[in-house]
C-alpha cells in the first residue's frame, strides 16, 4: 500500500506523537526508543484499514486478509487514540478498542510539550478525514535526539507542516468512490486547503509521487486542487491557527504568538477560577474588547476572551 507512518517529535521536551500508526507499529515505538523520546499517542487521519488497521473488509482487497497491526497496538502500548469525530467510531468497532477513542473536530488542538498540533476538518476521502498541522510559530526550536537507524535528511518548514493522510497528495487526492467518500465534500476541502500559505510543507499518506509538495506547489499543478478552487472560490474559512502564515506571528499587547500555548492564571470569578492553571493557544486578539481569543487544548475545546493580565507564556 506504500504508506507512510509519521512520528512528530518535540526535540525540546522529548514527546513525540504518532500518525497513522499502522503495519508496523513495533518498529514506530522501536524508532521513538532509539530517539529517546516517548510517545503520548497516535492520531489517525482516517478509518481505511491501511491508516488505522483492525479487521480488513474483503471488497477493499478481494480476499480475507488477517486484521492488521494499528490502533489497537497503540492502545496496548498505553498510548491515546485520536480521530476525526465523524471516524472514530468505525475506528474503534474496527480496531476492538476497548477504550474511547477521542474525537477531534475542526480547530481543535493537540499539545506536545510546547509544540501544538492543530486539526483541521477535511471530509471527503471519508466523512471524518482529518490534516493535522504544526504551524511556523509551533515548530519547537530544534534539539538534539538519539540517533535513529534511519539515514535521515533535513529539510525546511518554514511555513508550517500539514500532514494530509489520504486527503492531498502530491499531484493528486484521495479516492472519493468508496463508501463514505463524497467527491462535493473533496473539492471543497480542496479549495480550503488551497487557502493555507503557499510555503506549508505538505506530507501525504502515501508514497505515489515525491515525498513532500507544498501548498504553491499543488496550486499550480494538481488539477484536483485547482478543480476545487473554481467549484469552490469561497469555502469556510481556515482556524486562525491555521490560517495564520509566518508574517502574522503576534499579536496583542503582549505579544503572544498566535498558535502557542498560554496559561490562564488570577481569575478570581466562580466560573474563572476552575480555569486558572489550565491551558490553550491563542487565536487572535480583539482589540475592540482589549482580549485575547483562546481555545482549550484538548477535543471539542471551549474558547474564552480573556484579558492580557490573566495568560502567561508556556512551554511546558
């Protein structure tokens, strides 16, 4: 199937969190051992067999196949699951999890250390399709790892990394013609993603053209892409966290950049007190109301106006 497994690594804390875990998940936690950092958990971009593993069903393939390693192994290894809300319940009927898969919806954001990790909804190669984007202001700064067996290269991301799954391709998209899939829904997912600035380094789920494209890239050349921007020249808008390209990295008196966490501290109401010590990343600020716009970490997260007064800066 020549799919890739990714595993993003925060360099500075030493977490790591998986996609797409599946096939060989052994040698994913094996690479995380040589690296000596330690995997939080997995987030599947998706509910096809070869993305999440778990029972197999014969049309995909033509033949009874054995369930394949994937989520199910991340489970038993004591890590968490994530995935899109309109997926993760076949994934776990799929996979026999026994624990509840956490669904992730559009906006929503994963935190590794000081790296975020932000989902963004993309329907159409399945109903609960996922991109899950690590934005400029995000990247951690870089650190140093054990050393993998693996003869790697490094390569810049400078306008932020957006891992696809099966949804963009080098070239081309994910397939729309199996159950589930809706080739509307693609091209308007298409034409969002076309929104994103041009130099976001995309990774796509599998291995059919080059490694990485970019955004500019697919633009001008992925006749899917460009059919989804003239079907649809006004999708929904991107979250601000993802919308955000690297010339609008701050915002607010104090600064924060827009995609990093902050800690919220000194609410003194009822409601506010439960929310000091907790975290979220920024989204933007109203200066009308002299706030901040924060989201939650965490699924289908609540977002607050709050003053510059009541956030700090976090990195933990």
């Amino acid at each position: 199937m020549r799919n890739y497994c990714y595993l993003i690594v925060n360099t500075l804390d030493k977490t790591a969190v998986a996609m797409d875990a599946a096939w060989d998940v052994e040698g994913i936690f094996k690479l995380a051992k040589e690296l000596g950092v330690t995997v939080r958990g997995c987030i599947y971009t998706h509910y096809h067999f070869d993305h999440c593993g778990g029972e197999v069903d014969p049309s995909f393939v033509g033949r009874p196949i054995p369930a394949l390693p994937g989520a199910k192994d991340v489970e038993h290894a004591g890590c968490q699951v994530w995935a899109g809300q309109g997926d993760a319940d076949v994934i776990k009927k799929q996979c026999g999890l026994k624990n509840e898969i956490i669904s992730l919806t559009d906006g929503d954001a994963i935190d590794c250390g000081d790296l975020v990790l932000h989902i963004l909804a993309t329907p159409g190669h399945t109903p609960g399709s996922i991109c899950v984007f690590a934005a400029p202001q995000c990247l951690s700064p870089r650190g140093s790892t054990g050393k993998s067996s693996f003869n790697e290269t490094l390569n810049k991301a400078d306008g932020g990394l957006l891992l696809t799954g099966d949804t963009l391709f080098v070239g081309s998209c994910g397939a729309t013609h199996f159950p589930g899939g809706d080739q509307r829904q693609m091209l308007n997912t298409l034409s969002r993603l076309s929104m994103m600035s041009p130099e976001v380094v995309v990774c796509p789920g599998h291995a059919y053209s080059d490694p990485f494209t970019t955004i500019g890239q697919e633009r001008s050349g992925n006749s899917a892409l460009i059919a989804g921007m003239q079907s649809y020249p006004k999708p929904q808008p991107l979250p601000p966290c993802v919308a955000c390209g690297p010339e609008h990295g701050s915002c607010g008196p104090k600064g924060f950049v827009i995609g990093r966490k902050v800690r919220i501290a000194g609410l003194s109401s009822e409601a506010g007190q439960k929310m000091n010590g907790k975290r979220g990343v920024v989204q933007f600020f109203k200066e009308d109301k002299g706030r901040y716009a924060v989201r939650m970490l965490g699924a289908a997260a609540q977002e607050a106006l709050l003053r510059p007064d009541n956030l700090d800066r976090d990195l933990n």
